[in-house]
C-alpha cells in the first residue's frame, strides 16, 4: 500500500498483497489513507475495493470506515507528497467534525455550525460513502434510521461539512449529527430550520437516511456464517457530459449472498447529484482513500484496493512500408533496427520479411520522417494512407500514453499512477490479414508509466504489427478500410476498453503487379524433445533430428507459378539422402540426384555459406526444391520437413531461406525470403564402430568349452562384410572396436560402454542374420559370455538387456581409442552341448544381434 499517504505512523500491515489495516483493537483511533494522486471528477470512474470489518464483540463494534473524496487543501504535506486529512475519531469515522461540543449555548442551528466548523480535525470539500456498524443514536446517527428498522448498522452517503449537519434539542441541550442522503434532486437544500427543528428524518424527506446493513461486522471467533470476510465495494463516479455536476452509485457485498457474512443481501445505494466545484473547489479533482475511527469500543477494520480510476489513452497509426520501400527508405538490421542511405549494402526494404516487427520500431520512432529520391520530407506514420495497392505491407503501431493530466499529483507532477497488464486488440477487417494469415491482434504491456507533466516529447510504449493489404474489395458505401485498436487495463475497475481513432487504408485499385508471399518457417529439435516452434535453436548437437514446418501463404490475388524453395543444412548424416525427408501437403518429395525431372522434386549439394560474421562455413547442405504446384491466391501450401544432421563444424550456423517463382502470365522472377534459421550448435560427439565377430564353422565342438572369434568384420554402406582381422591371433590381441571423440575437450565426460543382446536377430545389419538361428535361446547349444579380464564370466541372454559393461574410460579421453580383446578378456562362444550333426544337404546357422550402449553425460 504504499502508493498511499497518511498522518502520523505507517499503519500495521497485513499478510495481505495489497492490503492495509486502517483501525486496529485499540480505542480512540482516527486515521486517514489516500492514494497519492488526484483523480478528475469531470470524467466518469470505477473503483473496487474490499473492506473488512472485525471484532470479538460483534454487537459492540465501533466506530466505522469511510471511503471519501476530498480536495482538503488544508490538510496536504510537502514532506509525503499528498493528502494526510484526518477528522475526529468516534463517532466521527475519521471523516467528520466533534459533534459533542455543544450545549445550552448553542441553542440554533447556525451556532451549532459555527461551533462544528470551528472543529481542528475536520475534512473538508468532502464527500463520504460511509460504513458503521455502531449506532450513535444519541448524537451523530439519530433519527437516521427508521425506528421499525431491525439493524442499526448502517450505509450512507455524506457530506462532511457544516452545512450537512442536523440538530435537535434533548431536555436541556442540543445533539448534533450528519445528515445521511440518498439520491435526491434538492437533497442539499432541505436543511432544518429554527432552534427546536428535526428536518429531514425518513419518510418525511425523499431519499433520505441510511441504508441498514445488517452483519458488517464479523465474528473473529467463529468459523462459521459469521466469520469476517473480505467484502467487496464497487464505487463508480458518474459526471454529466458537461463535468458541471456528479453523483455516485455503489454496491457492498457480492451478488451471491452466501458469499457474505451471515449471508446478508448485497446493498445498493447512490448518493445525491451534486455541484462539483462548489463541494471539491474549481479545478474538479479530489484524492479519494479510506478514514477510520474507534472511540470507546474499539474493532479492526482493514481495506484492500484491487481496482484504481484513471483514463490512459491508446493512439493507432499505420506505415506503408512497401511505398516507403519505393519511395527511397532502407532499414538495416544492426543495432537492432537502424534508417540508412539507401546506397547502405546492409539496407533492406523495409517490407523485408526477413526485417522483425522489434527492428522496425526501433528504427522509426512514433513521430519519425524521412527524406524520399525527391527530395520531400515525409512522416513515416500516419491516420490515412492513400493509394496503398493489393499486397503492399503495412506496420500498424499502437501507442500507449498514461497521460500525466488525466491523474497526477499537482504537488509533484512527476508522480502518476501506473497502468498495469494491459491488453491491446485489434480486430481486422476482411481486407486486412497479419502474415501469417491470422486476423486477431492481442498485444500486451506489462507496465505503462505515467508520462511527465510538461514533456516536451512524451514517450509512449509502443508495439506494432504488421498486415498486409490482401483485398480492395470494399462494402456499399465504404472509401476506405477502417480499423481501431482498444485497450484494457487490469488494474481499472471500469473494464470499458479505451478505443483509438481510425487509421484508413484507401486502396489504388491498380491491378496486383505479383504474387505476395509470406514464409513462416519454424523447427523443432526432436531428439531434445522439443514441443515448441522456433527460428532459433540451441544446443544442438551432431546427429540431431530436426523438423521443419514451412508454410507458404499467398495473400494476393495472384498465383505463384514455377516454384522454388532453397534452404540450407549444417549437416546431413553421411551425406546420405534417406536421412532428410520432405514432402510437400503430405506427399513426399522425391530426391532426384540427375535434377532432370520437371515433376516435384529436390537437389542436394555443397555449399560454402557466408555467416553474419564474415566466417565461412563448409560443407553444409543447400536443398532446392524444385517444380512446386501453383501457388494459388489467398493460399496457404506446406512443406514439411525432417532431417538427421550429421557431424557439425563450429558452434554456429545461420541461413535465410527463399522462394523464388513468377506471376501466372508473365516472365519476371520474384524472390520472397522466409525467417533466418539459426543453429546454436554443440558441435562434436562421442562415436563408436563396434566390429562382428566370426566365431566360424567346425566339425566338432566340446561341451563347456569357449571358442574366440576367428575373424572380424566390418560392413560397408550395402551391408556387405568386410573382412578386417583374418585368423586372430589370441597372444596380440584384436580390435573389438574403435571410438571416436570428436566433442570439445571442455565438454568431454568420462563415459563407458556395455553390451547386450537383442531378443532377436530382426534388426541386424542388411538382413544378414535374420535367417540364422538365435544363439542363447533355450534350444541353442550356444551361449555368448563376456569375460572381463579379472577371472568372471558375464553370460549374454537374448532380449534381457544384460548391459555388461566392456569398457570404462576412466579419465583417459583421447581423440581416438581402441579397445583391444584377447584370450582373457573378451566375448567368446560357449558350447553349452554338442549340436546334431546336419543332415546331408542341410546346415544349421547360429548369430546374435548385439546393441552396444555408450553411457555417458551429456553425450548424444
């Protein structure tokens, strides 16, 4: 709460976000909050706020809370910037005068004024909604209340100066006490008259008295009905169009009763229409805020206010970049957005897609010019923008002002109320499409800071969007396209959306010179598991799995004939078309090496691509896809894509994709560009070749004897074996496999590798086992075991997932390794039982698909 000011010490807090206590158990309170800025009583608000009303002793609960307007320039300190105003406790709700100075000596009413306006704590230009749960019957509430009524808590609307006050005469003195109004016409005219007068009292004046409000208060020792509750209050202050008079309507309680205290009705009240310079002073404004008061009971009371008033501003105005484009203007992308001379190598037309919403507005400021070829000076933004053809892209900007004249602190300008979380929409008309085909704009601010009284540039915040033109085609009537943008704030009560004025789009009519395409190509990293969509990707490592989404939307009139979509790959494992697979809407692309088909289909080749640095990266991939069906008008195509990257250079790779194709009857080619695909790479992995071990044919076998391999093998890309290791010779030893550690050596981990068993031979390489029987099944009478040098025995079951570990690397991570077997340490072939000799013209075939996991963190 501390965007309040008050007398005194800080109140106590609550364990409340924006909560503040205003009277506590102790007696004899009076205490004043107020927000730190004026509010402009000529223009129409809604507050809400919540108060909370406690006590042990519900019965005996005093005094009560206020919520007031008031301009008490009396009452303002230099040192807290703002209103401290502060009236009499008891009775009195920290609002009002002492009504218990009187006596015999003050025997009519205007002495009674006199001697109530002389009161030192008193706020004045004032008007109060006030909530008191104890009825003073004998001073300040009498005959405010009809006497029938069965509560004496009350609701009223106040004035709290001497001209709103009452007096009656009781034995041998006079009580004096505040007249509650209601709506009424001339409410403020009908004061009593003469010495002995009780005028007004209900039922004989029109809207006047208070309201019952029964169980304000709660019980702090139940839990049940009655239990305190945070109740809401929905203030709204009501001018006329002339901001000459004023009135305010409000609601306690929720509509839904068992959301109350003792699940009392929810109470609506409005005060009377008053003058507003007479009662707040000429200037119409007031700070509004909370009073409370104890005398000799006591209570806690506490508010929290969750909406604030204020009247921000939101302006909309438009760009033609493709005009500008014509006309002379560049934008570069450096510095996050920059206006260059158009003989800039780094300037891009500003309709260049490739250019970002972020970097055109950091480029051109609200109230931007530029000089175009002709010399002229132009703004850059404007209400109407004239001769726009079918196709062009325009940059819609909304501004948002939180101007420092609609709520400010004249005693410190500089101080304004903060607009939070607000929402900025736009609905587009027919002719209007942003670029990727949608027609809903919803832009969020977290914050909008006041703007400084006497600014001599005020700076809004400012978001923007671009839109394309895609129709000149307007209703009956209608010379331009026309659209608004509206604003909301959370933290305003009134949810009445702000709306800006018209921006007009007047189109040329000149027939669309060529298609205009947009790109919104995205990926995704499958093997990270990545759900989102971006440009960009991060850490990402060789042999990744990347997909792509590229949409092609033609938002023209005309068709884009004779396609060509060319991107670019950091990589592709082993070169190898089967590792990328496109299709164009769901139909596969096919590769074609030869690039003589005219059908749909795509090339692979080479390519030294330059980076943003300057830097040339090797060896990636440009795909070209060729012979795409027409684009159609107002269309979108997709193409899809998914690839394993092979081994990565560096730790960056960047490229812009495009489309090239003409318009349906004409020659010319046109190039449109999608987004720029970036790749954060981790570049380098942890790569083994494992070998196949020949164990050979023999005439005989021993039961309980392990045989080493007689040869190993490799295969090549058909799954042909290559012979690497013939007759190995147990005393040297034989390479089992290699690795291969390409990672950066910062990044490298200690890692192991472990062995076992598929269930079955299914997936060996090429097929070349799936017809052989599966060793170590039950009715084999063979078995792989691992023997790891130190005397054990690890037996290989098929489909157990053994994991047996074959080697650790401990911190020895070099480049390159070999990992050597012998007649102790290795996989070997036990002969559970002799096999059947077969058959003549029969032979039987035995082999084992092996999986080989490498574990390590971190490692692909």
């Amino acid at each position: 709460m501390s965007n309040f000011t008050y007398k005194g010490n800080p109140p106590a807090a609550l364990d409340y976000p924006n909560a503040q206590v205003v009277t506590d158990y102790s007696k004899g309170q009076s205490r004043g909050l107020w927000w730190k800025n004026q509010v402009d009583l000529s223009r129409q608000f809604t507050l809400k706020f919540y108060i909370y009303i406690a006590s042990d002793d519900p019965e005996n609960a005093a005094d009560g809370l206020t919520f007031t307007l008031q301009n008490d320039q009396n009452q303002i300190s230099t040192d807290k910037k703002g209103s401290v105003a502060t009236g009499t406790n008891g009775e009195s709700l920290g609002a009002y005068g002492n009504f218990r100075n009187f006596s015999e000596y003050y025997p009519d009413l205007n002495g009674a004024k006199s001697a109530y306006d002389s009161s030192k704590q008193i706020i004045r230009n004032a008007m109060s909604l006030e909530f008191d749960p104890y009825y003073n019957g004998d001073y300040s509430d009498a005959y405010q209340i009809e006497k029938n009524s069965a509560a004496k808590s009350h609701l009223a609307f106040t004035l709290p100066d001497k001209n709103h006050i009452n007096v009656h005469k009781f034995g041998s003195g006079y009580f004096t006490g505040i007249n509650h109004y209601g709506s009424g016409s001339q409410w403020y005219q009908n004061q009593p008259s003469g010495s002995n007068s009780l005028n007004p009292f209900p039922n004989a004046n029109d809207n006047y008295g208070a309201v019952p409000a029964p169980s304000m208060v709660g019980n702090t020792k139940s839990s049940g009905i009655d239990k305190p509750r945070w109740e809401p209050v929905v203030y709204t202050w009501n001018p006329d169009k002339s901001g000459t008079t004023g009135s305010a309507t409000a609601t306690f309680g929720y509509s839904d009763s068992s959301k109350n205290t003792n699940n009392f009705q929810q109470l609506k009240l409005s005060s009377p229409t008053i003058n507003i310079a007479d009662t707040f002073g000429p200037e119409k404004k007031a700070y509004w805020g909370m009073t409370g008061s104890t005398g000799d009971n006591y209570m806690i009371s506490a508010i929290s206010a969750s909406d604030i008033p204020g009247t921000p501003g939101v302006s909309k105005t438009a760009a033609d970049l493709t005009k500008l484009g014509q006309q002379g203007l560049r934008i570069s992308k450096k510095d996050g957005g920059t206006v260059v001379p158009k003989t800039d190598e780094t300037g891009l037309l500003p309709d260049d897609h490739s250019l970002t919403t972020e970097e055109l507005m950091h480029a051109l400021s609200f109230d931007s010019q530029f000089t175009g070829d002709d010399g002229n000076k132009y703004p850059v933004f404007r209400n109407i923008i004239d001769k726009a053809d079918v196709g062009d892209i325009l940059l819609y900007r909304s501004d948002i002002y939180n101007y420092y004249d609609s709520i400010y602190n004249p005693k410190d300008p500089d101080l304004g109320n903060h607009w939070l979380d607000v929402h900025v929409t736009d609905d587009l008309p027919k002719q209007l499409r942003l670029l990727d085909g949608s027609e809903d704009v919803n832009l969020y601010y977290p914050d909008i800071p006041p703007i400084k009284k006497d600014a001599e540039k005020p700076t809004p915040q400012s978001h923007g969007f671009k839109a394309a033109l895609i129709s000149d085609q307007l209703d009956s009537g209608q010379q331009a396209v026309v659209n608004t943008v509206k604003a909301s704030g959370s933290n305003f009560a009134d949810k009445t959306p702000i709306e800006s004025s018209d921006v007009k789009v007047i189109p040329s009519h000149r027939p669309p010179g060529r298609p205009s395409i947009y790109i919104n190509n995205q990926m995704q990293n499958v093997t990270q598991n990545m759900q989102d969509w971006s440009d960009q990707l991060y850490n990402v490592r060789d042999y990744d799995n990347i997909n792509y989404r590229i949409p092609l939307y033609n938002f023209s009139q005309v068709p884009l004939i004779n396609g060509q979509y060319t991107f670019y790959l950091p990589s592709l494992k082993d070169n190898n078309p089967n590792n990328l697979k496109l299709q164009f809407e769901g139909q596969d692309i096919p590769y074609d090496s030869t690039d003589k088909s005219n059908g749909l289909h795509y090339t692979i080749s080479d390519d030294n691509l330059t980076q943003n640095d300057g830097s040339t990266y090797k060896n990636c991939k440009k795909i070209v896809i060729k012979g795409l069906p027409t684009l159609d008008a107002y269309s979108t195509k997709n193409i899809t894509a998914n690839v394993n990257l092979g081994e990565n250079q560096g730790k960056y790779f960047s490229s812009t994709p495009k489309l090239t194709g003409q318009s349906q009857g004409g020659d010319q080619t046109s190039t449109y560009y999608g987004k720029e695909e970036i790749y954060n790479l981790n570049a380098g992995n942890l790569k083994i070749a494992p070998m196949s071990f020949e164990y050979g044919t023999h005439a005989f076998f021993t039961p309980n004897s392990d045989m080493l391999p007689l040869d190993t093998y490799t295969f090549d890309e058909s799954g042909n074996p290559v012979l690497t290791t013939p007759r190995i010779n147990p005393k040297l030893g034989y390479q089992a496999l290699s690795i291969k550690d390409t990672r950066q050596k910062a990044e490298r981990k200690e890692y192991s590798i472990s062995l076992s068993q598929a269930k079955d031979n299914s997936q060996s390489v090429a097929g070349q086992l799936s017809n052989a029987d599966v060793i170590g099944t039950k009715d084999s009478p063979f078995q792989l075991v691992y023997f790891d040098g130190k005397g054990d025995k690890h037996p290989l079951t098929p489909g157990n997932n053994d994991n047996v570990n074959v080697y650790s690397s401990g911190d020895n991570l070099p480049d390159l390794k070999s990992v050597d077997w012998n007649s102790r340490n290795g996989l070997k072939l036990n002969v559970r039982k002799a096999p059947d000799a077969p058959q003549s013209g029969q032979k039987s075939d035995y082999g084992a698909t092996l999986n080989w996991t490498v574990n390590s963190t971190e490692t692909p």
